[in-house]
C-alpha cells in the first residue's frame, strides 16, 4: 500500500507542477493574473461563476444560513445551487483567501488543469505500468492541457 502510493506520488506532482509552470508561464507572457492584471474569466464565468463564488463567500463570512438565502430574486434555497456548482473542492478557496472573485477563478483553473494532469499521471502509472517516467509525465502534461481541459476551463464544477 505504501509503496504504491510513493509510485502515484511520483507520477502525480512532477505531471501537477510542470503543468502548473506552463500555465504561470502563459500567463506570464500574456499578463494574467498572478502575474498579470488580465484576467481569463468571460462569459459565463463572468456572469455565473464569479458572483456564484461572491455570494458564496458572502453568505459564509456573514453567518447566514446557506440553505436560504435572500441576497437574490427574494431569496432562494442556496444548497442546489451550492452542490451544482460551487462543489468542487476549489471553490472553498473562495472563503480564505482575500482575493476578488475574479483573480481566485484564474487561479482555480491553473489548480483545476494541474490536477486533471497529476490524476491522469495517477491514472497511466496504474494502467501502464511499464511506461518510462518521461513518457508518463509528457502524456499527463498532455491530458492537462488539452483541447477539452482548456475549451471547457470555464465549468469549474
């Protein structure tokens, strides 16, 4: 059992961190935040995910109950719209750090598309064990950033 949890950990942050670098470093050149003032969030990001993860961090930090809330519409019940989209263990980012909603979404991207590649990291040591270390974290790096990850980066669920 330890051992093959040292073999996934292995496989699991060098694919997370390398995948990581690459975004901090897009983000770098292109002037995203956290290195930047530019920001990913659009569209529906900007119109659901952000004021869902402010009014999140809103309900929290004052007391009030999440399963009614009357900060909108007259108020509604706040738990599914909490297990549908705010559920991702990334949006409890939104409560302790201080940082605008819209910078803290940038951030849970880079952090999403970086475990999307430790998991599959993870999930080819197990499947193919015989692959050569190069090769699985190339192949994880490549899940990380593909097509799918970056084209749906907008659904944080």
């Amino acid at each position: 059992m330890k051992r093959s949890f040292v073999r996934d950990f292995r496989a699991f942050l060098p694919a997370c961190l390398i995948t990581f670098l690459l975004f901090l470093l897009c983000s770098r050149v292109y002037g995203i935040f956290p290195c930047g003032s530019q920001s990913i969030v659009w569209c529906d990001m900007e119109q659901q995910a952000v004021p869902l993860l402010q009014q999140f961090r809103m309900l929290v930090r004052s007391g009030e109950s999440i399963s009614y809330s009357l900060l909108n519409a007259g108020g509604m019940e706040f738990y599914g719209i909490f297990f549908f989209f705010l559920s991702n263990p990334l949006s409890l980012l939104a409560l302790v750090c201080d940082v605008p909603a819209d910078l803290l979404v940038n951030l849970m991207v880079f952090l999403k598309l970086a475990l999307a590649s430790g998991t599959a990291a993870i999930w080819l040591r197990r499947r193919v064990p015989e692959l050569e270390f190069p090769m699985l974290s190339l192949l994880a790096v490549m899940y990380g950033c593909s097509g799918y990850g970056l084209f749906y980066y907008q659904n944080l669920m």
